[in-house]
DNA sequence: TTTCTATTTGGCTAAAATGCCAAATAGCCA
DNA sequence: TGGCTATTTGGCATTTTAGCCAAATAGAAA
C-alpha cells in the first residue's frame, strides 16, 4: 500500500511521460502496429537521438517496450487501449462538461 | 477541423496541466467538493502564491472553474468525471496489460 | 575484419517549470 | 478611511526539458 503523496507522484509521472506532443504522437503510431526506431524518425522529422530520448521517457514510464531484433528496436504499446483516453482530453478542450461523460 | 500537429498539441497542453502532483491533488479535492485557494493552501503546505499559480495552470488548461465570492475564490472541476480516468494511470504503474482493458 | 546501418548516450544550449518572497489587488469589517 | 484577510502577480534562483551534434555501441553484411 502506498500513501496518498506516492500516488500522486506515480501518476504525475505517467501523465508527464504522456505530456508532449512527439510522445503523443509515438503513442498513436504504436497503436496501430509496432515500429522501429527508424520508422518513427522519419515520420517525425526530429533527429534520431531526440526520438530514441522520447521512446525512452516513456518506456520508463511503463507505457512502452521494446523488442530488439537484428540491429533495429521495435517499440510496441504496453497498453494498447491507451488511446480510448484521449477522448476525455478533447472533451476538457472543446470545452462543454457534458461531454465529458460520454467518454467516461 | 484541426490538423494532426494542431491536435497532438492540444492534447499535451491538457495532459501537461496534470501531470504535477499538487495539481493531481487539487483535482482530486475538487473531485469532492469545491474549495478555496486558502482551504487548499493549508491542506497542500505550500505558499498560497505557489497554489495559486498551479490553479492557474488548471484554469488555463480548461480543467477548473472558479468562482469569487466575497474575498474567497472558489474553484471547482469543469469535468468532475476526471478521476475515472486515473485508474488507468494506476494500470499502467502496477503493469500488466491486461488490467488496462477493465479500467477503459 | 572492415564497413555500414540502427540506436543509444554524453555534452551543451536554450527554453520552460517550480517555488519562494515581496508587492499589488480586491473585498470585508470596524 | 484604515486595517484585515484572501488572492494574484512580478521577480528571481534552481531545476528540468527538449533538441541538436558528436561519439560510443551493437549487429549485419561484404
């Protein structure tokens, strides 16, 4: 059992990983099919360490694996229903309350 | 309709806003009921300057309201369903996949 | 082995986030 | 008005992020 203050900061951490729009971004991807390190780059137009930087932030975060085969890196989601969550973030952005419920 | 990056953006910015632990804190208080600056400042045991900048960062993301009355400002969930979603938070730390799935 | 490709790590700079203190604002009450 | 209480804002120091380049590592293929 943790206390409340080792929850809070578990969760910030998870929700940090998530924050910036290359993680999110990765994050989408990964939902559709597993991806090298590679692949990832060129979609994103950011230098290879920077993407490989963003990939680990959020294998620290337990968000993804990695599966190493011939000389590339294969990332996957660990939880591949992360995106069902997104929803709820749009609902605060487009605004009304109501919404809200209905992704929840 | 918003471009990709427009989105990406968008949502970062609201996963940003959360992702700091007095400010999950906050949420969950408000969660419960709505509170005063200075009700949350002696429960959190920072400088009020400091919990006012983080309810700022709340407001400006669209997670909270507040609401002056008298000399006390009240602030409250916009989307008081937003704890929901922190079970699948939770998921992701305690790891395993298949947990996700119950939480979404 | 040498070379080439893929990825990670170290170093550095610039920008953003935290949190404190002090000062400015706003509203209440004597 | 004058003095309180509550809250926000400005300024500042410290820490954390982000992203680039260069160097180190790992594996594949010649």
């Amino acid at each position: 059992m943790k206390n409340r203050k080792a929850h809070l900061e578990a969760r910030a951490r998870v929700l940090k990983a998530m924050a910036h729009p290359t993680r999110l971004f990765i994050i989408e991807e990964l939902d559709k099919q597993e991806r090298c390190v590679c692949d990832l780059t060129s979609m994103i137009g950011v230098d290879v360490s920077t993407v490989s930087k963003h990939l680990s932030v959020l294998k620290q975060a337990g968000l993804v694996q990695d599966d190493k085969r011939g000389n590339q890196v294969f990332y996957s989601l660990r939880a591949p229903c992360i995106l069902n969550f997104f929803g709820f973030v749009e609902g605060v952005l487009e605004n009304g309350t109501k919404e809200h419920a209905a992704y929840l």
